[in-house]
C-alpha cells in the first residue's frame, strides 16, 4: 500500500519502501517470544531518510500487540515496561516532565490523552510543598481542542513551558492507521514532536523542541481508519484473489490508481470521513491505562 492512504504511523510509511532504497534509515525488529510484544525500531538519520520515510529526523519506536484491542489483562504490565523502558531512554535522566494529553475527552476515539492526564501521578506540587521527595516533578494538562478554545495547542503549550520550565513534554495523542489490524493494538513513541489533528487530517501548529523550547518526545494509538483505506484493502484483496487465479490484473494498476478506485467508489461525503471500532470505549480506556502506567513508573525514581 502507498502513501496515497493516509497513516501517522512510521512502520507503515516504512512498508512503502522497496529494501534497496533504505539509505539514511536503520529498521531494528524483534519479538519477546514471552509476551508476543514485537519491538521495531526506526531510525531516520539524515535528510535522505527524511526525505524517504517522510518523517523528520529521529527515532520512531512501535510496539504491537494483539493482546492490546482484547481484554486480556496479562498485557498490561509487560506493554507498559517496555513502553517505559523506550521513554527512559529518550527522557535521559530529565527530571521535571511536563504531560500533555492532547484530543478532546468528548469524542471518545479522540480522548486518549486527556484519558492518559486523568491516570498520572502528578507530583509537582508534592515537591513544592515538602511532601514527597527524591522523585522526578511531573506535570500535566489536557489543553483541549481549538474548537473547544479558540487557541493553538502550540500557543497554550509554549506559554506554559515558559512559566513551569520542564526539562521535557511527553506529548499523548490519538492517531491513523491505514491497515486496520494496527487500531488500537500498536503505540508509536518518537523523539520528534506531534502535529496536533493529525491523525484525522486536521494538522495544527507542531509541537516539538523548536516551537516549545524543549524536547518533545509524542506516545501515539492508531484509533481510526479513513474510510478510502478500508475500501483500498477491500481492493487490494480482491486484486490478490484475482492474481492467485492468474489474471494478472494488478500489474495494471498503480498505488495511485488503486487509491483513486477506492475515492471514485465513495460518495465525497464518505471520502472525508474517518472510522473507529465499535469498541472503541473500551479500548481507549485500556490503552490509555498502559500509557499512564509506563509514566507513572517514572513516580518510583
């Protein structure tokens, strides 16, 4: 699949490129054969890379598993140390953390940050007032929507940067998925911001160390798919049915043309529209449970 389809996650952009056009991109996978928990890893090292992968220089870390959409409770606890363990490592001994859980609490496949917020151990008002020490200062905001503000994420968030001074935000957010088995079973973290809206097409101002003055490290959950991407796959599997038949029908067809079928097929209203699996309530809040987890971890430092 190309990236005619729309996707916010690295490992499916990565799945576009042919392997022996990988120059200024290193790709690391494994799986813990004890949890079924597979780790990739992608590093996109220079504008070469940049300019392949279409993301900006930095590290782009998926977690997947299936055990994550289900409710199987024996995830939680392996999920959230190896998402802890990746953000250790990119908080680099920083100690005052500034959460953002970014989306809108109304709309439920978009409610995961804010779901993330309502979680933490916030602390740093214990450290102001004498009542816990040797632990790091976290802080925290869900600064809403700008339809529900009428404010930038990026103006509310600079503003805040400024007064608190944190050595580093941790930026939650909802994401798009383009292959629907990636909805709410993956969490991506990266080291190069966020576009807020993003993953519903609705791009804000970044958020990242160049409009906040200080690193920003993005914890992100594919939880909608466009509904051009359902009907690609729906194409694409009946291309591939056709060509285990020996009619080689697929040659014809592009990427591009494949996602112009797909549009052609829909009404404009549908074109434009996003959607979520119907047990999205339960997932966001199981999921935003892990993430929380894995910061608060930071609490027993």
């Amino acid at each position: 699949m190309d990236r005619y389809i729309r996707t916010d996650l690295a490992l499916e952009l990565k799945d576009d490129v042919e392997e022996g056009s990988l120059d200024g991109i290193k790709i690391y996978t494994k799986k813990n054969q004890g949890t079924n928990i597979v780790e990739t890893r992608i590093d996109v090292m220079n504008e070469k890379g940049e300019k392949t992968l279409g993301k900006p220089v930095g590290t782009y870390i998926t977690l997947e598993s299936t055990a994550l959409r289900g409710s199987d409770e024996d995830i939680h606890k392996p999920l959230s140390e190896t998402l802890h363990k990746y953000l250790k490592t990119m908080i680099r001994g920083k100690e005052k953390i500034l959460v953002v859980g970014l989306g809108n609490r109304e709309v439920t496949p978009d409610a995961l940050g804010p779901y993330v917020v309502d979680n933490l151990y916030i602390t740093r008002h214990l450290l102001a007032e004498g009542i816990v020490s040797s632990v790091r200062e976290i802080s925290a905001i869900s600064p809403g929507v700008m339809a529900q503000t009428g404010i930038e994420s990026s103006t509310i968030l600079k503003a805040l940067c400024e007064k608190v001074k944190p050595d580093v935000v941790i930026a939650v957010d909802a994401l798009a998925a383009r292959e629907p088995s990636r909805l709410n079973s993956t969490i991506q973290i990266c080291d190069t911001g966020i576009s807020p809206g993003a993953g519903v097409g609705n791009n804000r101002i970044m958020l990242n160390e160049e409009t906040l003055g200080v690193k920003v490290i993005a914890i992100g959950v594919p939880t909608v798919i466009s509904v051009p991407a359902i009907v690609y796959q729906a194409i694409d599997s009946m291309l591939e049915a056709i060509l285990d038949k020996n009619v080689k029908v697929e040659d014809s067809l592009s990427e591009e043309d494949k996602y112009n079928v797909a549009c052609e097929l829909l009404e404009p209203e549908l074109a434009a529209m996003f959607v979520t699996p119907k047990n999205i309530d339960e997932a966001v809040k199981r999921v935003s449970f892990t993430i929380s987890e894995a910061i608060n971890k930071f609490f027993e430092l």
